[in-house]
C-alpha cells in the first residue's frame, strides 16, 4: 500500500533497521509481556526520535512522527503505544524548555533521555471512569525543597521497562485550594513499585500496569506547575502537550487498521470501489492527525488550536474505525476465524476510543466551544 510504504521509508530512515527486526517476531509474540520490543526502540534511538537536536535528539518533525508512529502500529501495536506515551512526555519537556517557565533543568534531562536512551512512563489518564487528567488520585505534601507523593497510578504504560516515570498529582494550594503539578521521578526512587493491573491480552505488551507511591520524595526540580484559566481553559505547555498526545496515540491505530487494510488488499477480494472506499478512510484519518502536526509545526497552542485538535482526533477516530469495518468484512469470516493477527489487530483497533479525553466526556465542553465558550478538558 502506497502510504504505508512511504510511512516505513520515513521510519527507516529515522530509526534504521527497527522494522525488520521487529518483523523478524511474531505479531503475535510482539503483543505479549516481555517481548523484545522496547529493547529494539531503545536500541534503534527510538527514545530521542521528538527530541530537538539542539538537546541532541533525533528532531523529527511532528509530520515525521505521525508516519513513524503508523508504521510501527502496523508492525507492533503495543510498542506504538506505549512509545507513544514516551514521546508526549517528552514533548512536554521540551515545549517547558523553550518556554519563559524553564527552570534550566530541562535542557539536562532532554539530553540525558536521547543520550542515554532512556524511556519516559506516562501515568496522567486515571483508570477510574470518568477520573480525568486534570483531576489525578495521587497526591503530595509540601516539604522543604520538594513534595512528598503518595496514592498511584493505573494504568501506565512502560511500567516495568520505563527508567523515568512522569505523572499528575494534586498538592494543596496556599489559598486552600489543589493545584495539579506535573511530576519526573526516577524509576529507582525509594517508595516506587510496580503492580499487576492490566488483564487483557490485547496491547498486554505495553506493559501498563499499576505504579505505586509510597512517601515519595520528588524534589522541587522535576515539578512543573501547571495553570488552568480564569475559563477553565489549560495553559500552553498542556495545551502542547495533548495535541502531540492525540496526534500520536490516534496514528497508533492508524497502523493497526493500515495493517488490516494491507491483508485486505493482498487478499484479491477487494474490487475497485471497495478498494477506493477503504483508501479515502485511511487517508481521511491521515489527513486529519497532518492538521494537528501543522498547528504544532507552527507553534499553535492556544485554546482554538486544542479545539481543532479535538476534532481532528474524533474524526480520526471514526474514519480509522470504518476502515477497520471495511476491511474485516472484506477480508471474510474464515479469514477472521483462521488467523489470530486479524481478529487481533481488529480487537485493538477499538481501543482507540479509550484514550482521554473521552468523546462522550467532551461533548458538552465542544458544544459550548462551538457556541462561543472556551474548550475544556476534562
């Protein structure tokens, strides 16, 4: 398939000899707990793909990443997500680098990432229904130089393989209130441990399991607060940080359902026009995730530009699930019967509509943007 062929080229060039080795195990295998395939990201320089080479990074573009991400999920739909979730988090870093709130530490910590190749956890979505981002369970206690973390965090991704973990957590205010502050903590830091939690096969190997805080110290250094304003809007660095979050994690499954599509296609039962319908559904979504990585490549992050990253990604979102209709049905029930990889591929193609913000949470929030009121995320 043409657009696939062109998005390995990119991940080739990028992070050369990533997909043959990952071709080189089952999808299968690829899937489960304690497969390979961290170990071939790491290898492959996949940790410093986003980051700037001005912090010695790989500095792909936001275009390049879209690419990158699908051509993964097509090969390993677990490493695409979980990858995933290191890039955001270092996307954050490196937006609060450049940004008048730098402390000076950032730079450091970009450059130990790429140099080091160091794997970066997220822990911001709550496992709870309707537990948002912006609302997490873990909570600190000011101490002197820093805050005292307790509670944890389920799922999160990378889990047993991360070497940094980046989290949410709620510190009581001076006025009486919570403010939420984003948190860095080393993997090895006294108080930290990792829990069984996530118990389906489907994308198991992304490791996302329960984190636990136990009296964790984390120094004021690697602890960014955020604002929130007077609307309820978010403030530039997390309105940066989800435009890359619902760019990557949706071109995640962009991958999945190319793979299917691919399958489809080899197959000889697709005619012309099913041929077409599915080509326009694939490329919709594309088109729709390269909106977002403009509005990042020209440094939109305001209110309007999480806006319009929204619906990019809820119209991604549909557009990737009628292809994966399309070519489950196209492939046939023996196919789906007889090979593992396609019902698998086409069960973790619906996980796109887990990710946070969820579209049934944002409703209201776009409802009231689309009639004049700032967009909030809950």
């Amino acid at each position: 398939m043409r657009t696939m062929d062109e998005a390995r080229a990119v991940c080739e060039r990028h992070l050369p000899g990533l997909l043959a080795k990952l071709a080189a195990v089952p999808l299968l295998e690829l899937e489960k707990p304690g497969n390979p395939a961290l170990d071939l990201f790491k290898a492959s320089g996949g940790p410093g793909l986003v980051i700037p080479k001005a912090y010695e990074g790989r500095g792909v573009t936001p275009m390049e990443a879209i690419q990158v991400t699908r051509a993964i999920g097509a090969a390993a739909p677990s490493l695409s997500v979980a990858s995933t979730m290191h890039h955001f988090s270092v996307a954050t870093i490196f937006s609060l680098a450049e940004s008048l709130r730098s402390s000076g530490v950032e730079w450091a910590l970009l450059e130990g990432i790429a140099t080091q190749n160091l794997l970066v956890s997220s822990a911001f979505a709550e496992g709870n229904p309707g537990q948002g981002i912006l609302s997490p369970t873990v909570t600190g206690v000011r101490k002197e130089d820093g805050v005292v973390v307790n509670g944890s965090k389920r799922p999160c991704s990378m889990s047993r393989s991360m070497d940094l973990l980046s989290a949410s957590i709620a510190v009581p205010g001076e006025d009486g209130g919570s403010e939420v502050m984003l948190m860095l903590v080393p993997k090895e830091t006294p108080g930290l441990s990792v829990h069984p939690f996530w118990g389906s096969d489907v994308l198991a190997g992304a490791e996302s399991d329960e984190v636990r805080l136990t009296d964790v110290y984390v120094d004021n250094r690697l602890l960014v607060p955020t604002e929130v304003g007077a609307q309820g809007e978010l403030d530039e660095l997390q309105t940066i940080g989800f435009m890359w979050f619902e760019m990557l994690i949706t071109s995640c499954y962009l991958g999945m359902v190319s793979a299917l599509a691919e399958r489809a296609l080899g197959s000889g039962k697709l005619g012309a026009d099913l041929t077409a319908e599915l080509g326009v559904r694939l490329e919709t979504a594309t088109l729709l995730l390269e909106r977002i990585a403009a509005q990042l490549m020209a440094r939109e992050g305001d209110n309007a530009a999480l806006a319009k990253a929204m619906v990019a990604r809820y119209g991604a979102q549909e557009a990737i699930l009628d292809a994966e209709k399309l070519a489950v049905e196209a492939l046939g029930g023996m196919a789906f019967i007889s090979s593992p990889e396609v019902a698998y591929l086409a069960a973790a193609a619906h996980c796109v509509t887990f990710h946070p913000p969820s579209r049934s949470g944002t409703r209201r929030h776009l409802a009231a943007y689309f009639q004049g009121d700032v967009l909030r995320v809950s």
